[in-house]
C-alpha cells in the first residue's frame, strides 16, 4: 500500500506583537471599511507554523485589515522620525489656523490644515501614542481653534468605532461653522460608514455646490458615483460621470473610469 505524500507548511509571519491598537478604517488595498490593528512586530520564517528563523528587522505595522490583512509596514528605526514629523505638521498646521489661514506652507506645497490634523491624529494612533492624541486634542482647545478641534475629535472617535458620537461632533461643527466645506465631508464620510448612503448624498451635493476647484469637484463627484450606483440611481450616477468628464476631460483617457461609464 502506497503510503500518503507529506506536506510541510512553511512561510513566515509577524512574531512578538507589542504596542497592540485597534481602530477602524478604510483598507488602501481592498477598500473594506471596518477593523483595523496597529503593533510591532518582526517577520519569522516558520515550519508548520512554528517560528525558526527571523527574516527581517522589527517593524510597525499599521492600517492592517481584517479582511484582507494588508497593511503598511515602517521600520521600527523610522517610527521616531514619522512622529516628529507628525508633531511637525501639527504645529505647522495649528499656527496658520491661529493666523486665520486654511493652508500651510509644507516644504514648498500648500497644504491643507484641518485634513493634515485628522491625518496626524491617525498616525498618532497608528503609532499608539496616546500622549500625542492629548496633546493635540488640548492644543486645539487652548489655542482656541473649535472647528479643529471638533473634527479632530470626530476623527478620533471614527478610530475608535464610535460613529454616533462622531456624527453628533460633525453635526455640531456644521451648524458653528456652516460654510466649512471639511466639517461637511466629515459628516458625510460618517454617514457613509454608517451605512446612510441618502444622508451622505444629500451632504456631499451640498459640499459640490461649496467647492472652489475643478480638482475638490471631481474628487466628490467620484464619491458620489460610488453613492448613486450603490443606491442603483444610474441616472444620477450617469449625471456625475458627465460632469466630471466635462471639468477634467483627461478622464476620458481612465480605462477603468470610462468603462465603468
């Protein structure tokens, strides 16, 4: 009787998770919106799952999915130099705002200041140092900065899967500050994650009629195609598609965006 092949599992894997934190995002490799971990790790060769050799140095792992457990890897030696320029933006970003400016100047690029915040505030996350979140948080407060500081707020508690909270800080920055196209997003992109496809609609035409360039446009109406076809609105979605090609006819030349029209 012949005998059975053998089969030896081999490969690697993350060992040694420290500084474990989770939170909840949208994937940049699948798009799944739901649980994400954050930690540090290193990657071993294993047989049969059992650890042997390592294959790498330490790393931090961030954004990883759940689904698909892709995620962004940073060498454990980059981690300090990615928060010291998290704190950098921060501050950066937080003096325009005390001056009345939306945009900061970032090694020659104008960029935006509330979105760098929510941005920092994820990598502060990410990087599981809560400290920094804090500090950020009061920053905001004692420079007097409540739009900032709501958003931020409203960010941090989207990481944390708290959307009804989230969406009630949104809410309240709409009705401060009205003519914030940012505090807007944010509360659509809540309504998106909560599954309010129509509240989300209603706020992103809103915001269309608000933006200032072609670029912010289409970046909306993109959105809102994704709406309208999940909501099997093809009239709608068609609408969009045509207004996009019509400021950004280079679109056109976008096999995957065109066929999809």
């Amino acid at each position: 009787m012949k005998g059975h092949p053998m089969f030896i599992v081999f490969g690697s894997k993350m060992v040694g998770r420290k500084k474990h934190v989770r939170s909840w995002g949208r994937c940049h490799k699948c798009g799944t919106y739901g649980k994400q971990r954050h930690y540090t790790a290193r990657k071993w060769g294993h047989i049969y799952y059992i650890p042997i050799l390592p294959s790498g140095s330490q790393v931090r792992v961030i954004n990883e999915c759940r689904k698909c457990r892709n995620g962004i890897h940073i060498t454990a030696a980059d981690v300090p130099r990615t928060l010291e320029g998290a704190v950098r933006r921060s501050n950066a970003a937080i003096n325009a705002l005390v001056t009345g400016q939306e945009r900061y100047d970032d090694a020659g690029m104008q960029e935006p200041c509330i979105p760098t915040l929510t941005g920092v505030a994820r990598t502060f996350h990410a990087l599981a140092e809560p400290a920094y979140t804090q500090w950020l948080l009061t920053t905001l407060r004692e420079e007097d900065l409540p739009l900032a500081h709501a958003i931020v707020q409203g960010q941090i508690l989207e990481l944390n899967g708290d959307l009804d909270q989230a969406e009630t800080m949104y809410k309240q920055a709409v009705t401060d500050h009205p003519d914030s196209e940012f505090a807007r997003r944010s509360l659509a992109s809540a309504y998106i994650h909560g599954g309010d496809k129509a509240k989300a609609r209603d706020t992103l035409d809103t915001v269309l009629e608000m933006c200032k360039t072609p670029e912010d446009k289409v970046a909306i109406l993109r959105i809102l195609i994704g709406l309208n076809e999940d909501m099997k609105d093809y009239s709608e979605a068609c609408k969009c598609y045509d207004e996009c090609f019509e400021l950004s006819p280079r679109l056109t030349g976008e096999k995957k965006f065109a066929k999809a029209y």
